[in-house]
C-alpha cells in the first residue's frame, strides 16, 4: 500500500479558513469523514483531541500531523488541509504553521507509526514542502505527492517501510529525552522541538520531555522507558535519573540537544550510549550529575539554586522599584519607598519576596548535591549567611555583618557537601534505623553542622562582601566603563549559556548589595543581540534569507522584554559573524550605561521596567547606540544572500 492511496480530492482541501487548532480539527475531521471509513464521528474526534493532550503533533517547518489510532475507523486515511494565512497551532510552536495532514488509522498494530513514518520522510524534504504550498488546485497538490513518494520509494509499500528497524519499539518511541535548562524557557523548548525533528527525520518516533519553568511537561512513562532503545539527557540542572537505571543513556548539555540532535540520536543507535546504573540509595538528581566533571557539576549546582532563585528576585525586585516609582521623595528622604500607603505597600509585599532570596539560593544548591534532605540546612545556611550571624557576635554582643551573595553561595555548597557526606557516613547503619536518618540525622546533624562552619566563617564572608561593596561603589571613570562593557558583553557570548547566567548572577548580587549600576548594564547588554539582529534584517535584507527576514521582527519584541535568547537560531546558523557582533554590541550598551548614571532597581523586565531605570532617557540611548553598533558589524561580516 502506498501513501498516495489513502488520500483522496474529498479529502483535501486549500486555503482554508481556521482562526485556531480547534475549528482547523473540526474541518480536517470532516474532510476525514468522506471516505466513508469512520463509524463514529464524534468518537474519533475525540480520540484525536485526546492524542493531542498526550503532546504536541506540531512537527516544524509549519507543518502539524495530527492522528489517531481508534476502533472506530475501519481503513487508513488521510485527509490534507493547506491554510490560507498561518495560524499558531499550539501556543508553545515555534512558528505558525499552514499544512496539516491527518491520520486515521484502526487498531491494527503499528500502522499509524508506518503511516506517519512515510509521511515524514516525505516532508523533510523542505523544498517539495514549498512546492506543495505552491499549489494551485488539489488535482496539483496531490499529484506532488505522488510523485516524491514515487522518486523516494517506488511501489513499495509503506507497511514494509523500515519495519526492521523498528525492533522492539513497534507501537512506541524508539527514541527518549528529557530536556532542561536552568531558567526552563527558550533553550528547554529549542532543544525538544529539534530533538523530536530530528528523531522524525531519521524515521525513529521520539519523545521528548521538558523540565521547564511551568513543570515537567509530556513526562515519560515506565512503560515508553522500558520499550525504547535509549534516552538522551540534555539538561543543564539536574532532572531524575533513576527511573533510566539499565537503559543506554545520554547525558549531555542542552546546547547539544539544539545543535547536535542527529548526533545523539545516532550515538543510541550505534551502540555508544554507556549503561545508566543508579547508585542504590543515592538521590536521583545526585546521580544524574555522578558522570560530570567537576565544573560541570558545580555549574549544575549552582543554576539549580539560581533558576529557582530567580522568581524571588524577579518578583520582589520589581515590587521594590515600583515602590520608588510610586513614592514622593520629598516627604521624607530618609523613607524614601515608604511615605506613600501605595509605595509602602509595594516595598513591604516586594521586601518579604526579596529576602528570601539568598536562603532559596543556597536552599537549592544543597537540594542539587543531596536531594530533599540538603533543603532544610542549605536553607537554613543561606538564613545564617544573610543574617551574617558569627560567634563573636552571639557571644560578646558584637554588631554581624552579611556575608550576602558570597555566603549564600559558600552555605549551599556546604550544606549540600555536609548532608551528602551524612548519608554516606550513615548508610551502613541497621535497617531499623532507615526511617529516622532522613526525619532526624540528616536535619539535625546538617543543620547542627552548618551552623558552625557558617558561624565560623561569616565574619571572613561579610568581610569579603563589604570589600567587594565598596569597591563597586569606588569605581570610577575607566575602571566603571570596563565594568560595564565586560558585563554587557558576556551577555552576548553564550545567549542564557554559563557566561550569560555568570553576568546576570553578579548583577543580581550587587543588586542585593545596593549597586544598581551594575544590573542596569547587564540588562542592556541583554537586549543588544535580539535588537542588532532585528535592525539588520529590516535595514540590510540582502544579508538574510527570506525565513531570517520574515522572523526577524520577532527579535525586537524579544530583545525589548531582554529575552536574549531571540538571537540563538541566528547564532547557531552563523556563530562567526552573529557572536562576535552582538557581543561588541552589548559590551558598548554596557560601558555607555555606566557613563550615562544608569541604574536599575528590577532585576528583569526590559522595556516594562524602563520607568524604574534611573536616567531612562539616557538607557534607551545606550540601547540603540549598542543595538545599532552590532547590527553594523553584523551587516559589514555577512555576506549577500
């Protein structure tokens, strides 16, 4: 059986109208009907809605495969439907998409999955997917099916279709991953969508799931787990490991799910992937870093502390500065943020939120390095480093000085140092006593333990923190603009990578420390890529490929919400000329914001905190100035397309 022989004109329709995914089901599923192979409309209109709940059938380019597999259809079926103007599919999709194939199939086995694999290989071809957007009438648009299906596979039937290869995994997915970065927005979903691409153009049915911001999405099952040949783990904070104890496993960074996908996939197939074995009584997400070098684990750490961090930060920062955008300073100077009802309100609730901060910091990087039982003591050592608490001062009265970001840091390592080293000291004890080393020896003893060593070192810690407050404040002159144009430009180096994640770390703690200064020229830094690249698609369109041009105007909205993240696809296409430009870019934001007095109480926000920016005439200045400068640079290196 071929695939052209399940479609039919009845069932193919163009340039149609849809103003969302369910009205657009609603027609395919009519266009479904006519060929007289579904028995229960409705039934099967349900089934596809449930596969969609199950996760996303957008497969890229513009392109979604809808499908289900029921007892309700008697025969395969296709059914082809071409939009007259794009429409965003799922809210997620990293573009709007315009044609949209569904598949009908019965309870027969893996039929579906054959279907679906003809299909895809079909569709990976980019320039026939052109022509079939092309079309003028459905006699031309299946008549271009017809033919790739007859130049790729001849009369073979798609049933026979890499039935071999498909091994043990007939019915499932032969490919899993979990993808998952510190922040959990762009690069957790980057590198899920091209994993699940690449996986589709290599005819092996992945699934992909996604440890974002808003939880862990399309989770994987025991059952899928178990079926499938291997799992790719490409994270950058620690996601659960034991359930892939036995199963080939690879652990990588997520950058390496966005760029190398086929290369992943192909380390499974070939054999390469190394056993997963989880350490009998070892914490899953401990495990998971158990093959990472040291740097990599300790930058695991530490953005596990900081992604979680950052809600805080975010949240009660910008309550904070609205509270000083919101009050009268000629009240009282001295309250400044407080005379007004409205501002104190705002710099009470935003205060509460900030604060919590540094014990969340540290509260997770020992949750990282020991599972649940570092929480309570890297909390409770972040609580001590804020409050700079010391044996001088419990015991002779003397003022405590905060170690502030320095000693956050300092207790969540070695909380979760002390609490793993207490699970192992103790996992030799009687088995009787398994069910109090967590509710008692772990709390206890971490807390007891961490309390010393913090009481010990703050005042080396608050020491540190001062000096290092009183030399940002001291800068002047040269020394200021090199700051700035430092932090501003290792903004631009990795797009939300370590270096990116490094400047924005260290705004926030001299944020905490009241230097203001220095989160104002990370966060310029920040919007310089989006925008140098936007400007240079508008204004220079013979750089640029009509997709670069046509999505360009997105990285203006993307860099004016600081969102870097919006350069990465041009980064990756052309890391050379796009790196190097927006990080000259961001480093000239940077330095001018410094020169300009620009300071900023919000820790996030791009043009929505502008009101909050101290001199924000001056900010927007230093943003178009570096904008322009990267997106010159930019235009001089590319080449005409």
């Amino acid at each position: 059986m071929r695939l052209i022989e399940l479609f039919s004109a009845s069932a193919t329709a163009l340039d149609v109208k849809a103003a969302n995914k369910a009205e657009l089901i609603d027609q395919l599923v009519d266009l479904q009907f006519t060929h007289g192979n579904i028995t229960d409309k409705d039934a099967y209109t349900e089934a596809i809605f449930a596969r969609e709940e199950e996760y996303s059938t957008y497969v890229g380019n513009g392109i979604v495969v809808p499908h289900a597999k029921t007892n309700v259809v008697t025969a395969p079926s296709l059914a082809v439907a071409r939009t007259a103007e794009r429409i965003q599919y799922n809210p997620d999709d990293d573009e709007k998409s315009d044609l949209f194939f569904m598949i009908a199939a019965p309870m027969n086995g893996s039929l579906h999955v054959d279907m679906l694999a003809r299909l895809m290989n079909l569709l990976a071809e980019e320039d026939f997917v052109e022509q079939l957007r092309s079309a003028k009438t459905k006699e031309e648009f299946l008549s271009m099916l017809d033919k790739a299906e007859q130049e790729h596979f001849g009369s073979e039937s798609f049933t026979e279709q890499e039935a071999a290869a498909r091994g043990a995994a007939v019915g499932g997915y032969r490919i899993l991953a979990v993808t998952a970065c510190p922040t959990g927005i762009a690069h957790t979903y980057m590198a899920a969508t091209n994993l699940e691409k690449a996986g589709t153009e290599m005819g092996l049915p992945t699934k992909v799931e996604t440890n974002g911001s808003g939880g862990a999405k399309n989770v994987l099952t025991a059952e899928e787990i178990a079926r499938c040949d291997g799992i790719i783990v490409a994270a950058d904070k620690n996601v659960e490991m034991a359930r892939f104890d036995g199963k080939p496993v690879v652990i990588t960074r997520v950058a390496d799910g966005i760029h190398k996908p086929k290369e992943l996939i192909q380390a499974i197939l070939d054999g390469k992937a190394p056993i997963y074995r989880s350490k009998e009584g070892a914490s899953a997400s401990a495990a998971s870093s158990a093959g990472d070098s040291v740097g990599s684990a300790f930058y695991k750490h530490l953005m596990n502390g900081v992604s979680h961090m950052l809600p805080f930060v975010v949240g009660g920062g910008i309550m904070i500065a609205l509270a000083f955008l919101l009050d009268d300073y000629g009240i009282d100077p001295s309250n400044f943020g407080m005379n007004t009802p409205l501002a104190a309100f705002f710099k009470t609730v935003g205060g509460e939120a900030f604060n919590f901060m540094l014990p969340v910091l540290a509260g997770f990087i020992a949750m990282s390095m020991a599972d649940r039982p570092g929480l309570a003591v890297g909390f409770t050592g972040g609580a001590l480093a804020v409050s700079g608490v010391s044996f001088t001062s419990i015991f002779s009265g003397a003022p405590a000085v905060s170690g502030g970001f320095l000693a956050a840091l300092l207790a969540g390592f070695v909380s979760g140092f002390v609490v793993s080293w207490l699970k192992k000291a103790t996992e030799k004890f009687p088995q009787a006593l398994d069910g109090i080393r967590p509710m008692l020896i772990y709390p206890l003893g971490g807390i007891f333990v961490v309390g010393v060593i913090m009481c010990a070192v703050n005042p080396i810690m608050g020491a540190l923190n001062t000096g290092l407050s009183s030399l940002l404040n001291s800068m002047g002159g040269s020394s200021k603009l090199l700051l700035g144009a430092v932090v501003g430009g290792m903004m631009s180096i990795d797009m939300g990578g370590p270096f990116n994640k490094a400047s924005y770390a260290f705004g926030i703690a001299a944020l905490s420390n009241g230097n203001y200064d220095i989160m104002a020229a990370v966060m310029v830094g920040g919007m310089v890529p989006p925008i140098a690249i936007a400007i240079s698609t508008t204004f220079f369109p013979k750089k640029w490929t009509e997709e670069e041009r046509n999505n360009g105007f997105v990285n203006y909205i993307m860099g004016l919400c600081f969102i870097s993240e919006g350069a990465i696809p041009y980064a990756a296409a052309d890391p050379g000329r796009v790196i190097p430009s927006c990080i000259a870019g961001s480093a000239v934001s940077g330095a001018l914001s410094m020169l300009f007095g620009c300071t900023l109480m919000a820790p996030h926000g791009g043009i929505f905190v502008f009101p909050t920016v101290g001199s924000p005439l001056m900010y927007i200045v230093a943003l178009l100035i570096g904008s322009v400068v990267g997106a010159l640079i930019l235009t001089a290196l590319k080449k005409d397309r």
